[in-house]
C-alpha cells in the first residue's frame, strides 16, 4: 500500500504566504493611487479579505473601486496554479 504524499508547497504553508502576497499587493494599489487590473481606472476605495462573510462565493479577495456616481468588484480567488480543463468543477 503506498502512501500518497502531499505537495511541500502546500503542507509548508506556501499557498497562504503566495496569497497574503496577492493580497498585500492590492492593498499597496489602494494607499499609493494605484488601480485595480480588469476595472475601470478609478480609486481603489476598499480590498475585502474574506468575501464569505458578505455573501460571496470568493474567500481570498474583493477589490472595491468607484468614481462618484457607481462602483465596480473585482473578486478574486487566488491560486498559485491552476488547470483549466472540462474536468474541472471550477470551469
């Protein structure tokens, strides 16, 4: 019977510390003006760490921004790597 061995990446907490990384970046953007990738280029006014709490089916990161008149989410799971493919439950 053979073991079947976990990923040191994922068991040395190497998953945690890539996502506290996403996730300080964004937070980087909103102090210093930057803005958000895939949004329109206004303020960030708001980075969310835990969007289950509001409803979300995210739980890594919700990236608020708005100009005066409506606002815009960018919700994001992060994952150091990923496989898209017709098995996956994800896509």
């Amino acid at each position: 019977m053979s073991k079947k061995l976990s990923n040191s990446f994922a068991t040395g907490g190497g998953g945690f510390h890539f996502e506290a990384h996403v996730q300080a970046s964004f937070v980087t953007l909103m102090l210093s003006g930057g803005y958000a990738p895939c949004l329109p280029c206004w303020p960030i006014t708001k980075v969310k760490l835990q969007g289950k709490i509001d409803g979300f089916d995210t739980d890594d990161l919700i990236v608020y921004v708005d100009n005066a008149k409506e606002q815009r989410k960018l919700l994001g799971q992060v994952k150091h790597s990923i496989a898209i493919t017709e098995a996956s439950a994800l896509f």
